[in-house]
C-alpha cells in the first residue's frame, strides 16, 4: 500500500494538463493532497500550499508523488536532485510513468540505502488473460474520447459517485496511473502486452448483479494516433452497455498532434458505438461530456444547451454542473 497523505511533485509540468495525475488526486481525494512541490519555471499551479519537503514531512507526508504526466512517461533529468533528497529525508516515492523508479540505478540504491520504497504504479502485477469476449453479467458504462485528456476519468468518477449518493449499485474502474492513485487499485492498461489487454479489462470488470453499473475509466481516443489501441481494449473488453461521449471544446488541434485536427462529436458517435456492439449489439450512446473548464459559466451552459439541441442527448459537464442527468440515462436504458 501506498502510505498517504502525499506531496504532489509537479516538477516542471509546462501547464495543468501535463500535471493531471496531481490534478485528479487533489480534486478527488483532497484529504491525501498536504502540498505541492514546483520546481523552478514550472507552469502547473493546483492551488495548493507550495512546500518544501522538510515542511510537507512535518506536516506529515509520507509519500512524494510525481504527479506529471509527460509525453513519453520519462524520469527527468532535472527532477533527480528532489527525489533522491526526499528518499534521504524518509519519504517513500510513487509514480505511474512509463519510466520506472526502480530501472533508475540512483534511486534504487538511495531506495535501498534510506529503507524507502519505490511504487510503480504502472507495472501490472496479475497475469491477465486473452479476452474472450463471454457476455458478463452487470452493466458497464465506458467514456469514449474526441482526443486524450479531455475529462474521460473525471466524468466516470462522477457518474459513480452520483449513483452512490443515490444508494445505487456502482463501481469506479481505475485503468491508470491516476485512477490507480486515486482508488488504490485497478489495471495500468497502458503497461499491459498488448495481446492481453483487453482481456485486462474483462478481468477488471467481472460478473455483478444485474442491477450494478462499473464506471470505467476511459483512456486515450480513437482519432489519436498516438494512443488509438488503448481505447479499442477498451471498448472490446470493457462490453459496455452504455458509451458517454467526452469533449473538450477550446482545443486547437489534438493533444501533442498538431497537424491533426479533433473529430466532431458526431463522428466519435458513429465510429465508437458500431465498434462498441461487436463486443455487445445492445450498447448505446447515452450522453455527452463536455470539459467546460476553459469557458466562463455562461459560455459553458450556453455551449452545453447547443451541443444538447444538436446531438439530441442528455449533455452536462459532470465535474462542474452534476452528473445527474448522466445517470438518469444510464438508469432509463
């Protein structure tokens, strides 16, 4: 187990979105968040207290986080000095980069030196199997994207903790970095052969009763070219019953492929549901996600009641505005 509270290590994060891992444990489980820990030029600011490691340790962080999410998922360089210091100074590390702690020689032997542990939490620990694609009893809801980080997690985690106010029967699945983080458990698809990650997904979804919903975090997006066959496992393992359609509606051009520019909503919607009912003939699209946090409140709700006219779909922002309308599709179906 990874020991809580944390220190949100945003290192160098050029702006909020590469430091989403902090981002989503600051705004999820708050209680865990003691600080955040800038390096100098860094562009991300949680609006949390800035603290020194000696200040975070004393006010009792036990784990220093890295909490960017970087192109390529790598250690940087100029991030060394801050993490060998904490593991002298007792805190453990944690991190879901692709780039693992431990294959890092100075870490490992400060690790060993200081009695500290290094947690990878992108590292799958179970041997999953090839999907087999058996129907599974229970319902599954997947968030399916127009591009990467465009708010898939947060609208999951919404949806789930919307139906648990309501007393209904639901569960969050984590399939990353963040998720894991934020739950303390669930599969880092990203890091899984891919042969068995759809299978991953069946096994992270099993059997429920009929009446269960599982809330599965969406990766990646169908139209990006970097991070496509995240989302197909997904669709293909996760079966799901329901598909919510996720946007961000400032961006220029998708994350990272500025030659590419995003689909419309209505293309996610024709591409992702006839894919989605190989797996399951009776999925449908039960609403859209809109990311309003770049629009003023009403730009936002204006820019919602469009899409809502357009699309002919429930449509909220569920972080911002509540997910109950979101819900209540998911219980009409």
């Amino acid at each position: 187990m990874i020991k809580t509270p944390y220190l949100l290590f945003l290192g160098d994060a050029p702006d909020r979105l590469a430091a989403k891992v902090a981002q989503g444990i600051r705004d999820w489980r708050p209680e865990n968040a003691t600080g955040q820990f800038r390096l100098p030029g860094c562009g991300a600011d949680l609006g949390l207290k800035d603290m020194t490691l000696a200040e975070a340790r004393d006010a009792g962080a036990k784990t220093l986080v890295i909490g960017v999410a970087n192109r390529g998922g790598v250690i940087s360089r100029a991030w060394k000095e801050v993490l060998l210091e904490a593991l002298a100074m007792g805190y453990d590390l944690a991190s879901g980069l692709h780039n693992l702690l431990r294959d890092e020689a100075d870490l490992a032997a400060a690790a060993k030196a200081h009695g500290r542990v290094l947690h990878d939490v992108r590292v799958p620990t179970i041997q999953y199997p090839i999907a087999n694609g058996t129907k599974r009893t229970g319902k599954r809801c997947l968030a399916v994207g127009t591009d990467c980080s465009v708010g898939k997690m947060y609208t999951a985690l919404s949806m789930d903790a919307e139906m648990r106010r309501r007393g209904l029967q639901s569960t969050f699945r984590a399939t990353g970095q963040t998720g894991i983080l934020i739950t303390g458990g669930g599969v880092p698809l990203d890091a899984v052969i891919a042969d068995f990650m759809a299978g991953a997904v069946e096994y992270l979804t099993p059997d429920n009763d009929p009446d269960h919903w599982d809330h599965i975090e969406g990766q990646g997006s169908l139209f990006h070219v970097s991070y496509s066959g995240v989302t197909m496992a997904l669709i293909h393992g996760g079966q799901p019953d329901a598909l919510i359609l996720s946007h961000e509606p400032t961006r220029a051009h998708m994350r990272g492929l500025p030659e590419y520019a995003l689909p419309t909503l209505e293309a996610l919607r024709d591409t992702a549901l006839p894919l989605a009912r190989i797996a399951n003939p009776a999925c449908r699209v039960a609403g859209v996600s809109i990311n309003t946090q770049n629009l003023p409140e009403d730009e936002a709700k204006a820019y919602l009641a469009e899409i809502g006219a357009r699309m002919g779909l429930p449509v909220t922002d569920p972080y911002r505005f509540g997910a109950g309308t979101l819900v209540d599709a998911l219980q009409a179906l």
